[in-house]
C-alpha cells in the first residue's frame, strides 16, 4: 500500500472517532448544537433535531471508519467521498443559505475536515487506480 493511502486510512479513522465523539454529545445535551454550530438559529436546536444530527453523524462515522478499514473497496471509497461532500454541502448551506450558522470556529472545522478529506480523497482515487493495475499485471504474469 502507498504511504498516501496509509496516512489517508489514518486520517479517516481519526475523523470517524471525533464523528462517533459528536455523536454521543449530540445525543447528551442538545445545546452542543445550538453552542457550536447553529448560532445564528440557537432557538432552532432542539432534542429532536440534536439526535437526527448524531445518527446522521454516527452512520458518517461508520462508512469512513468502514473505509479506513478496507480503503480499497471501490464503493466504500466513493460513498465515504459522499459522506464528505454532503457534510461540506450542509454546512455551507446552513451558512449562506439558511443563515442559521455564523463563520465560527465551530462551524470552520467540520468545513475544513471535510474539504481536506474530499481533496484528499480526490487524489487518492489516482493510488487506488495504480495499485488496481499493478495486481492486474501480477495476477496476469501469474497466469
């Protein structure tokens, strides 16, 4: 395996275990949310709304850490991307769309991890190609 790919299953282990960490506070006390995420709309968070954020968060964390543990499965690969690409689309519409989130270093952090998670990903997908290749030739040289 490429040290790309290594350090990548690393960091997708590390972001699923601060995934599965947010899970269990969203479902402990809902003010997390409305504290660190949603304080434009603080008013908005509610019980409800807090456990529907930690089992979408829960099952994020589950597909990545799936990932990380098999990172050459093709589709697992591509739905932990999506996992990424939706969290970054959510937050970025609770911020400029619905305004219910402010530029906050709550808000700046699951921004970054997931654009640095989807980039990463994005130039991953070129290790998984030459390693597919790479045991193409071997298994036809086998043969």
């Amino acid at each position: 395996m490429s040290r790309f790919l290594a350090v990548l299953r690393s960091w997708l282990m590390m972001v699923s275990i601060i995934a599965a960490g947010n899970t269990f506070q969203s479902f402990r006390d809902h003010s997390f949310l409305s504290d660190k995420l949603y304080t434009a709309s603080p008013n908005l968070v509610n019980g409800l709304q807090a456990r529907t954020f930690g089992v979408w968060t829960l099952l994020s964390s589950v597909i990545r850490c799936a990932c990380a543990v098999d990172i050459r499965n093709k589709t697992l690969y591509h739905l932990t991307l999506w996992t990424f690409i939706l969290a970054l689309g959510h937050f970025l519409a609770e911020v400029f769309v619905y305004q219910t989130a402010a530029i906050t270093i709550g808000i700046m952090a699951p921004l970054m991890v997931a654009s640095f998670s989807i980039l990463g990903m994005l130039i991953g997908f070129q290790y998984l190609e030459v390693q597919q290749e790479s045991s193409v030739r071997c298994n036809k040289k086998k043969n």
